[in-house]
C-alpha cells in the first residue's frame, strides 16, 4: 500500500513511495543520461554533459538541490577511499562531508577535465554548474533533471522534482548499509535520526518476503 507524505512535525513524516525512484527507473536514467552525454560530446554540446552529471551528483550523494547548487569545484576532495564532497551550506547553515565512491570520483574528475576543455573554470570556489560563467539556480537544475526524465521515458507525480533522487539515495544507501541509520543520517546531514527512519518503511516488501520464510 502507498503511503502519502503526512508531516507530523519535524522529525516525524512518512515518505510516499512515489517519491523516489525504483531500481529499473533509476538504472535506465543513469543509462540514457549518458547515452546522451556521449552523444553530445560527439555534436560539441554541452547541456547533455551537465545534465547528466547533474544526475550522478544527486544519485551519489544525496544531496539537496540546494546544496548541489551551491557546490564548488574545491569542495570535491579526491583521496583514494576517502574521497568526499563538502556540503558548505546545509540546512540549518550547517556543514557536513559526504563520503563518495571510487566510480564517483572518476565520473567527477571526468567532468572537470571536461569543463576546462571547454574553457570553464575549475578553481577553487568556481561554481560545479554554471552557464555562461553564472552559477546555475535551483529552478535551472530542476528543469535540467526534467529534462532528463523526459527522455528516459521516467514518469513521476506531479510535483515530484529532484529532491526525490535524494530519496532515492536514501533509500538504496539504507539497504547496502545493512539498515544502518546512523551512517544513513550523517551522509544526508539530518539533525535527528527520527528523520532517517522514514526510510524503513520502503522495504515493507523485503519484510513480508522475510516473515514469509520465517520457521520455513
């Protein structure tokens, strides 16, 4: 049964499922992202490029569309196995790192080399995204994620936005983490673990196919 967001007060809220991306959903945006990508590089255009990285940063780190528009070149720090992207500005003004994977790292320091091919600054506080030299706003990657729907043929609730790959991440980190909440509620940045709970509730599946193995 799907479940409507209701938010009972701040650290107490249930997450519709509509809200976040199945796996088939996510594997074939991840797929055609970079179908398109490696198209465009071959036409010399850029937005595909960008939208698609756009999609690796949300699916890899979580993070809210705010935060990824607020990201600078220097916040993503390369270092073997513990690589990470700092979060300046999260919510509440607060700091955090987010740990990211090896695949991520090779996909973030592709995109940069890209960027200085096309003559776009990588410096320090150089903007991640950016259009002719001005950061891009919350409102542009929304409509650069819409875009990226569209043509993998993903279809979500009306209203859903990006903030559902956040979810997404969420929920597929709280799995291959063995349900564990607490590194869960660091990688988001979430002041209560209360928050990181709502998550559970999307195996609901996985729990009936355990219980019907239950003394089996």
């Amino acid at each position: 049964m799907i479940m409507q967001i209701k938010k009972t007060s701040q650290a107490h809220w249930l997450l519709d499922t509509n809200k976040f991306l199945a796996e088939a959903e996510l594997q074939r945006l991840i797929r055609i992202t970079e179908k398109e990508k490696d198209k465009a590089l071959n036409a010399g255009r850029k937005t595909p490029v960008k939208d698609w990285f756009l999609v690796c940063v949300a699916i890899e780190t979580g993070l809210r569309v705010q935060e990824i528009a607020d990201l600078s070149c220097g916040d993503f720090q390369f270092n073997g196995g513990h690589s990470t992207v700092l979060v300046r500005n999260g919510k509440g003004g607060k700091k955090r790192l987010v740990h990211i994977r090896d695949e991520f790292c090779d996909m973030a320091q592709y995109f940069f080399d890209w960027k200085r091919q096309q003559r776009e600054s990588t410096e320090q506080n150089e903007p991640v995204f950016c259009v002719n030299g001005r950061c891009m706003t919350k409102r542009a990657l929304q409509k650069s994620y819409k875009r990226s729907l569209a043509k993998a043929g993903v279809i979500q609730a009306k209203g859903v936005g990006i903030h559902s790959l956040r979810h997404t991440y969420a929920s597929f980190l709280l799995k291959a983490s063995k349900f564990n909440l607490r590194l869960v509620q660091q990688q988001l940045g979430h002041e209560s673990s209360k928050t990181t709970e709502v998550y559970a509730h999307v195996f609901d599946q996985d729990m009936e196919k355990a219980l019907g193995r239950l003394y089996a």
